[in-house]
C-alpha cells in the first residue's frame, strides 16, 4: 500500500485543491498519512501570499532530502501557488533539485499522469499559465474529492481575481475570474445535501464577482437566492467580498435569506485613503464606512470580520493612526492582520518608502492589541444570549458548536446532537470561543 503525506498552506481555495488532490491520490490506490517518515510521496500545496509560508516550504523540502536518501522510492512533490510564479519556479529548481515533481494551480487535473512519469524516474515539471476550460467550466468539475468534514464544505463558485491590487501576487497565481454556471453549482450542493451536509461556504477570491463573465445574466445574489430554496440545507456562508463590489442586492440576500448566515468578512486591508488609492483597492475610507453602516443597518447584529495589512510602502505614522481608528470605529469582531511582504512581480515591491521590519513588528503589535480588546469586548455582551449552534463536533468537555455568526460554543451534550441544530444560552466568554448550555 503506497502512502501519500499532504501538506496544505494558505486559503480555503488551498484546502479544497488539496480536497481534490486527496481524492485523486485516493481513487490511484494511495493511502494517507500523518507521518511524514512512512510516506512513498510527500505533497506540498504552496502559498505565496506572503514570505514565511514561502520560507517554511524550501526549509521542510530540504530537510526532506534526508528522508530521499534512505528511500530512493519516495517522491516529493510542490504544487500549488509558488511554482505559478517563474521566478519562484527557477529558484525550486536550483535549490531543490531532488523534487520529483511540480505542478500549478491549473493543472490538478493531471495529476495521475503526472505522477506516473515521476514514478518513472523523470523529473517532472508542469505548470500552466491558465486553465484549459470552456465557459462556465473548470478542470475540478468531474475530479473525486474527499472532504475533510462530514457536516460542512467548500463549494467554489469563482477561481482567479482581476482586481491586481499592487501587494497582490493572487492574479498572477490564480489567473482571471472564471464563474462556474449556476446549474453546475447547484448540481454540487444538491449532492452534498442529499449525503447530509448541512452547511456550504461559497468560495471564491472575490465572490461579488460571480456572473460577470458568464453569458447568461446572473449574480452571486441571484446563486444566494437560488440555493437558498434547497431543503435539507441549513446554512450558507461565502467569503470572500470585495467593499467595492458590496452593492444593495447583496446586502439585501444577506437581510432576507433564511439560510445565509450574519457574518461578513469584508477585507479593508487599512484605514488610509491615501493608502487604500496606493494599493489599488478602489474605494475610500469613507466609502467603506458607509458600506457597514448600509450592512449594518440592514441586518443588526452580524458579525464582520476583516483583513488588515500594516507596513505597506510608505506608510506614515499618520496612515497607522487611520487604521486604529478605523478599528475601533467600526468594531470587527475578528481581523486577520499581516505585515506587509513584498512579492516579487507586483507593482508595490517596487514602491520607495519600504518600511523598517522592526516598525511594520511595532505596528501590527499593537493593532493585535487594539483588535484583541474590541474582540473581547463582543464577545463578553454575547453572555446571556440566546444562540442556534450546528453542532459540528466533540471536544475533552462535551460538544462544540457553531453560532450562525460564526463563533465557536463548546457545551455539554451527548454525541446524539452531531449535525442538529441546537438552542444554548451563553455562559461564558473568553476571547475566542464561547461556552454555553443547551436550552
């Protein structure tokens, strides 16, 4: 029995390739491992959004060669986001010359025949700029894939990004937007029901976009209303949104749809307008307050959650100061922050201005700091409430559950609940999690 060890890093579109790469790898006749020491293949699904991922992957493939040496059967393998870019492909090669085999983001789909010639002994490297596809249509439509959860699943619903934000290596990786048909989509979600999921997350860059390349008029909240009428599913959730695509009709499905959940992760990326006009994003400062104040208003309580980069090329202490305060205006729930990285091939790394590596470590401290408490701080006015859970696992005390806004409840129950719907009341609260009983 071959074994095959799957590391996956970086987003959701990430975890549901490696989705389907598990799948394919499954229906050849490997087994998955946990261990990297038994595998006879090592796969590793690559992010390039940012540096350290990058750093992490040449450190644990070189130490792999170890591993090569005293199996000359074993394969190893980088997929992924990082061979898309050409610079990056050359240095793998030179630096990485025991990889077997290395293929991109377009091109999953060839995966058998691929591993086929590197099992042979050649050295295989295949990487397309763009997916090979008809409208509407995708390589991963008719591919096997085995879903790591029993309950919830990723539907992706857009590949690629057009917006080339100037931090962004993602349009270069992902290639242009491409929308599946609405019939394929429900077709997937259908299936997934009638196995008994209850909860899908719509995936796709920028998901605002969905329709505007297909021939047939339709958009992301006409698929909303369309899913919606499934029964049998329970919740729907997306991500991710562009502000500047964020327009009423969708404000309006997350008002009126039963089953789409009240949370909204809107990436704002920073406070500044100066900032926001640097890095392409294509809105104001004052354009997206506006837009949480329209959400806001149309569904009271939801839950936003955001993206925020500190240190982007000629940031002032003025421009940091525009953030925070953005923060604490709006009071997100939750925020991914990040320092900024330059990626090679985009507009920004090429800005002047960069900034000191110990300032952007200053910055993104304390902004942590200021999103900590406000997190805190909802969290804490959740106590005493009324909440519906999907019970979606155990843990060593009892159940875990999910809030409709997406915030985790751990509770005492029996295993009789997995997968219902559950009423609890919050008990208590920490910043990250929530305890609570069942009602």
């Amino acid at each position: 029995m071959r074994r095959f060890y799957l590391k996956t890093m970086g987003c959701q579109m990430n975890d549901h390739d490696s989705e389907v790469i598990t799948g394919i790898l499954l229906s050849l006749g490997y087994q998955q491992t946990e261990e990297v020491e038994e595998a006879d293949l090592i796969l590793y699904n690559t992010c390039c959004v940012r540096e350290n991922p990058e750093r992490k992957v040449y450190g644990h493939i070189t130490a792999f060669r170890r591993l090569k040496e005293q199996n000359p059967e074993l394969r190893i393998g980088i997929c992924g986001c990082m061979p898309q870019q050409k610079q990056e492909l050359q240095k793998m090669l030179e630096k990485l010359p025991h990889v077997d085999l290395i293929f991109g983001t377009h091109n999953i789909h060839r995966l058998p025949e691929l591993l086929e010639r590197a099992n042979s002994g050649e050295q295989v490297v295949e990487v397309w700029d763009e997916s090979q596809y008809e409208e509407g249509q995708d390589f991963r439509d008719e591919l096997p894939v085995q879903r790591t959860d029993g309950l919830k699943a990723f539907v992706n619903v857009i590949y690629g990004c057009t917006n080339f934000c100037t931090y962004c290596i993602v349009p270069y990786t992902r290639g242009r937007e491409h929308s599946r048909t609405p019939e394929k989509i429900r077709e997937d979600v259908l299936g997934l029901v009638g196995d008994g999921y209850k909860e899908i997350t719509l995936l796709g860059q920028n998901v605002n976009a969905y329709g505007k390349d297909l021939s047939e008029q339709t958009s992301f909240s006409d698929l909303l209303g369309d899913l919606n009428s499934i029964e049998g599913l329970e919740r729907i959730r997306f991500t991710t949104s562009h502000p500047r695509d964020m327009g009423p009709e969708l404000i309006s499905s997350l008002a009126n749809l039963d089953k789409v959940c009240e949370h909204l992760h809107l990436p704002v990326q920073a406070g500044s307008t100066s900032l926001l006009r640097r890095m392409n994003r294509g809105y104001t400062r004052e354009y997206y307050l506006e837009l949480v104040e329209k959400i806001r208003k149309a569904v009271p309580g939801i839950s936003l959650t955001t993206d925020l980069i500190v240190g982007f090329p000629g940031e002032t202490d003025e421009d940091f100061e525009a953030t925070l305060s953005l923060v604490r205006e709006v009071a997100f729930d939750s925020a991914f922050t990040f320092i900024y990285s330059p990626r090679e091939g985009t507009p920004a790394a090429r800005l002047p201005n960069q900034i000191p590596e110990e300032l952007k470590k200053e910055r993104i401290y304390e902004l942590i700091r200021v999103q900590n408490e406000i997190s805190d701080s909802i969290m804490r006015r959740m106590i005493g409430t009324r909440q519906e859970l999907l019970v979606e696992g155990r843990s060593k005390d009892g159940l875990i559950g999910r809030t409709r806004t997406n915030r985790q409840v751990h509770f005492a129950g029996g295993v009789e609940l997995l997968g219902s719907l559950v009423d609890v009341e919050i008990t208590h609260a920490g910043t990250w999690s929530l305890q609570g009983r069942i009602l």
